[in-house]
C-alpha cells in the first residue's frame, strides 16, 4: 500500500478543503493510506473517522508570503518541513503540498534529499495536445538559470516521467526555441542544443511554442525562467478564453443552451491545462515521488494529486529516474 504525506496546512484554501480532497482519494483508492501533516485540530478528527489515515501534528505554516528558504530554516515544525522528514524517514513514499512553491522545493530538495547524481530537481507538467497528445513540459519554474548538462538531466528526467505516466517506450524530446532551425536560438539556446544532440536521449530537435499543446515531442525541456513564462502564458491565454466565453454566454439564451452543452468538456480542458487534472507539477530529481498544487487548489485537486503520487510510487518513477541519470 502506497502512503502519501499530505501537507494539509500549507494551501491558500482552508484545510477542510484539503481534507475533502483526501477523503475522496481514499474512497476512489483502497489501497491508498495517507498521512496528514496538519494541526490537531483538523487532521486528529479526520483521522479518527478513517482507517487508513493516520497524523503527523504540527504547530507551525508557511505562508505564501514569507521567504522560502528562511522560513524552512527557521520553521522546524511547520507542515511541510516535516511532511519531508517523515518521507525522509520512511514514514511516507511520496508527499502532496499545495502550499509556497519556494518552501516545497526547499523542503523536499534538503528535507528528502535529491537522487544521486541529479544536479537540480525541476518542476514538471504534463499538458494536453491536439489528438489526444499528451506533452511532458518542464522545467516549469525550480531553476531560472541552469547551464548545458543540467538541461541534458531534465531530458533524461522528463523521458523516465514519460515512460512511466504515459508509457511512451522512447519518448522524443524537443528543446523549447524561437525556432525549428537548429541555428535558430540565443547563444545559451545554441549551447543547449548542442549538448542535447549529443546525449542518448532521442533528441529530435527545437520545438516552437505551438508544440507544447501539440503532438510533435513527446518531452520539451528549457530552463525554469522560460518555462515559467511559457506557463503562466498558457494559464492567462485560457482564462481569457473562459472569460470571454462567458461574455458571449450571457448575449443570448442560445449562447447559455450551448455552454450547458459544452460544460463538462470545457471543464475538463481548463483542468487539463492548470495540471490540476493530475493535481500539480511534479519535482522530478528528488528522492520521492513529490507533486506540487495550485495554492489556490480545489478539493478535486488535491484529490487527484494525491493519487497521482501514489501511482507515482506504483510505477517505480524514483527508480526510472535514477537508472536514467547517466553519472
């Protein structure tokens, strides 16, 4: 059975929310057991009317505003500092925090520790592409500047995530540019690629920006900064989409009848790309399978994020990833 630490405390949404995404991953999963790092007062009652859930109280939180690396420091009982010491310690196989993306890079980077031979764990996303493509992304904002052979480790990284969420035999891996020119592309785009062709990788070459949502790569690699604005383009291009939709929703009953038709699949896209259909990124490179949720996550989210790092534990992705990393 697969236990998952769930940081209940760390999310912009009350912990009742998180909780509620719990409980539902363990009724869609009967094999699941989960452990709750979380004030008594949320996660002992929970724990009590669940059998295959059990506590790890805590006195501290950190808050999205505070300085990541201090507050992991300075916060030894905060939630998510010791949901990381108890995946450290075996208490737990993976961990799911929707709390501050710098504490939970942090925390899980020194708290759990980092696979031998991996030199930066990278946030990554599986986003949605035309024909039912499905486009490993990353890295999607852990490391701003990362040199030629780090780049290479994302590649391997994303190609073992690929094979074991996907189960792409070999993936082909793209490097997000300016172009599909191999010439095409800043000097560091240049070095990039160079170091890429020569790894055993299946490198197939640049991706544009048109590929991430479409079906050319099966893994596109770049360093976090880009990656990030790659990401946040997307998010804000879809809620300008959902936005103007229900603009046009509203000129007319037979706009409305439409949307109501087209409600669920709507849903489901915009679900699809936030991540949220897998919960969050996952921070590839560390020693445990560890997904990573919107602070401002539903409980669906949680749900689906918690399962995904159990299924992350199933598929051996730790495993993959480390015999992938060529030392």
């Amino acid at each position: 059975m697969p236990v998952i630490c769930v940081d209940v405390m760390g999310s912009d949404q009350s912990p009742e929310v998180v909780l509620e995404g719990v409980r539902m991953a363990l009724q869609k999963d009967q094999e699941l057991e989960v452990l709750l790092a979380g004030a008594d007062e949320f996660v002992t009652p929970f724990a009590k009317k669940h059998d295959r859930a059990k506590t790890l109280v805590t006195t501290e939180v950190i808050a999205m505003s505070e300085h990541p690396a201090n507050a992991v420091r300075q916060k030894k009982d905060a939630s998510i500092v010791r949901a990381a010491q108890a995946v450290k310690a075996g208490e737990a196989d993976g961990l799911f925090s929707a709390g501050s993306t710098g504490a939970v890079l942090t925390a899980a980077t020194f708290g759990i520790g980092r696979i031998k031979g991996v030199k930066r764990p990278a946030l990554t996303l599986i986003f949605p592409g035309l024909g039912g493509h499905r486009t490993v992304f990353l890295d999607t904002g852990a490391n701003a500047d990362v040199r030629p052979e780090v780049l290479v480790q994302f590649a391997q990284m994303g190609k073992a995530f690929a094979n074991a969420s996907l189960g792409i035999e070999n993936p082909t891996i793209g490097l997000l540019c300016n172009g599909s020119e191999e010439t095409k592309g800043s000097e560091l785009a240049l070095s990039y690629h160079a170091a890429l062709a020569e790894a055993a990788i299946n490198f197939g070459g640049n991706a544009e920006g048109t590929d991430i949502l479409g079906s050319r790569f099966d893994v596109i690699v770049t360093d976090g900064f880009t990656g990030n604005v790659a990401l946040k383009s997307i998010e804000s291009t879809g809620k300008f989409i959902m936005s103007s939709l229900k603009d046009a929703i509203n000129s007319s009953k037979k706009a409305a009848f439409g949307a109501l038709l087209l409600k669920d699949a709507l849903k489901a896209t915009a679900a699809e790309l936030s991540g949220d259909s897998v919960g969050g990124a996952f921070l590839l490179g560390v020693s445990a399978p560890v997904l990573k949720g919107h602070g401002a996550t539903s409980s669906s989210a949680v749900c689906a994020g918690t399962l995904s790092a159990a299924n992350a534990v199933r598929a051996n992705l730790v495993e993959k990833i480390s015999s992938s990393i060529q030392l």
